[in-house]
C-alpha cells in the first residue's frame, strides 16, 4: 500500500523537479515479473526507472548503513527494499530477491555494474534469474548525473531493450559469468547507442 502512494507523490516532484522524463521502448517490457538490469550511473535511477515501468512493484538492494536511519529504514523497507552488507553480502543477497519473485507481487531492479565491492553481487543478477526463473531486462538511463543538472531540467531518457531468457539448461557459475555478463554488457550499449548515438557516459 505504501508503494502505491508514494509513487504518485515521487512523480509529481521529479515532475517539479524537472518535467522532462521519457521512456523509451516500454512495449519490450514482458509480462509478469522480470529482473531490471542497469549500468549505475546515478543514486536516482531506482526511482526513474520504478516510475518508467509502472505499474510494475520492485524490490532492490540497499546499502546495510542507509537502514540505521529509522525515518529512512521506514521507508526503505515499506518501499519493498532489503538490506545488503556489500563487502560480505551472504546467502540473504540471493535469497531475498529470488523469494520475491517466486511468491511475491514483485520484480527487481538490479545494479549489477555498480557493485565495486563484490564479485558474488556481480553475478548475482544471474543467479537470481537462474533460481527463479525470471528473465533479465536490460535497461539504461541517460541524462544528468548530478543535482544542479537534474534542476537544469535536461531530459531523463529512460530505455528498455529486449529480455535475456537464461535458458533451463544453462549453468551459472564463475565460467559462464563473464560470458553472460558480456551479453548484458552488449544490451547496455546497443541501448545507448540506439537513444543516443553520440552519448558517453563520464563517471562523476
């Protein structure tokens, strides 16, 4: 319920904010639960892309430290968020998620690029798609990294690509990793390449 109310409030501020979000492709989004798959590239992208595939439920990863605020651990976990420890994220960053979208009204948004910390949570958008048997949709964001530009009102280009099915038969496992995630990989630039084909995304 509290996911339901805080997304109209969520869409009329970026609205506010900067009244320039556009999504791209949403008809590629397959039905039932997926597994949103991005390259990080900023801390809002969760909310853009939970607002690009509405009406669409997520659950995501967060940072153990954002939970010992308990104004902010409220709404984290009424927001379908989880707790991960990064450098020891255990059976819990697997488990949880796979859960979800076995039983649970939910899909996930993933960031398996922007995990610096963990080789485990860097396939885990695999493993979590193998257990559950969920496909992968690549998506990108591209548009401001940064809060003045966000408040400059430059367009938020959100772009869905084609889901990754990881087939029945398909191990998962440290040698189909890297193969996998290059496939991933690929996705991610033929997005940004087919919104935008002269954009280059800088790390701030």
């Amino acid at each position: 319920m509290f996911y339901k109310i805080i997304r109209p409030i969520v869409r009329f501020i970026v609205w506010v904010l900067n009244g320039h979000l556009h999504v791209h492709h949403k008809d590629r989004i397959p039905e039932g639960k997926y597994i949103l798959a991005a390259p990080h590239r900023t801390w809002w992208e969760p909310i853009l892309f939970a607002l690009a595939a509405s009406p669409t439920e997520f659950m995501f990863m967060a940072k153990k430290e954002l939970f010992k605020n308990p104004i902010l651990s409220f709404i984290l976990i009424h927001a379908h968020a989880f707790s991960v420890d990064r450098k020891n994220p255990g059976p819990s960053a697997i488990k949880i998620p796979v859960k979800g979208l076995r039983k649970d009204n939910l899909s996930l948004i993933i960031f398996p690029s922007g995990t610096r910390h963990s080789a485990e949570l860097k396939s885990g958008a695999f493993v979590i798609a193998k257990m559950s048997g969920k496909p992968i949709l690549p998506v990108v964001y591209q548009g401001p990294l940064t809060f003045s530009g966000l408040l400059k009102r430059k367009p938020l280009e959100i772009c869905f690509g084609n889901p990754i099915y990881i087939p029945k038969n398909q191990k998962v496992n440290k040698d189909t990793v890297p193969d996998l995630y290059a496939e991933l990989e690929k996705a991610w630039d033929k997005l940004d390449k087919e919104q935008n084909p002269n954009f280059h995304y800088i790390a701030k």
